[in-house]
C-alpha cells in the first residue's frame, strides 16, 4: 500500500535518492547537494508517495495556493512505475493548492505520460538560461 502525504521537511538525501532511482536523474543536479538542499527549501509544496516507510515517490512544487502551482519534480522510483503513484501524485499535488492551475514543463521521456493523465497540453512555453541570452 502506498502512503501519500505532504512533507515539507523531506531529507534532500531521501530526495536525492528517489531522483536517481528515477529517470529525473538524469536532468537534476543529483551531484550537488547544496542545490538538491536549496531546491527543498524553497519548494513549498512537496508530496510524497511512500511503500513502508521508504520513498518512491515525490512531487516538488513552488506554489502561490491562489492562482498556479508549478509542479518541478515528480519522480517515482523506477521499480514502483506504472502503478499509478505520479498521478496520484499529481492528484494530491492538486487537491492541496485547488484553485491554483497545475504547471509543468515535461521531462522528454515523459512527453507522452501527461496526456494519459488527462492533462492539457500547450505549445506556448519559453525558456531562459542565462540571463546573457536577453536581448
């Protein structure tokens, strides 16, 4: 059974952990504990999926709980996928900010998972780097 909860306290190891066991890994500075650290605290919504104790999953969002909340991460554990836990962690993500409208930008592996999930998606997202790339 898994157990879903907010946690706004999450170990960075713990959240470090559930990222490399899952594919968002790969694009996460997993290697940098300082800014594993800095991105929980200053993510203010975070949920978690847990199976006896341990985390497999976990959805970190910054959020204003008034207008949007952009869900940053959500990994799942790559031996827990396909069971539903990043819907319902999405579903969780939701029902603690409901008037704010759900914002994510998709990992390319997972393109094609969202629109299982019923949500919508929009062409219209821009992206900046480094502030230098300003014209």
């Amino acid at each position: 059974m898994i157990h879903y909860q907010i946690e706004n306290d999450l170990s960075a190891e713990e959240f470090r952990n559930v990222l490399v066991k899952s594919t968002l890994g790969e694009r996460r500075p997993v290697d940098e504990p300082e800014r594993i650290a800095k991105m929980l605290e200053h993510g203010n919504l975070i949920v978690t999926a847990r199976s006896e104790g341990k985390l497999v999953g976990v959805s970190r969002s910054l959020t204003d709980f008034a207008f949007c909340t952009y869900l940053s991460d959500l990994a799942v554990d790559e031996d827990y996928q396909k069971l539903g836990i990043g819907k319902e962690l999405i579903r969780q993500t939701k029902l603690a900010s409901p008037q704010a409208k759900l914002i994510l930008l998709a990992a390319p592996k997972a393109v094609g998972y969202y629109p299982k999930t019923g949500m919508k998606q929009f062409e219209y997202c821009f992206l900046l780097d480094d502030v230098n790339e300003l014209k």
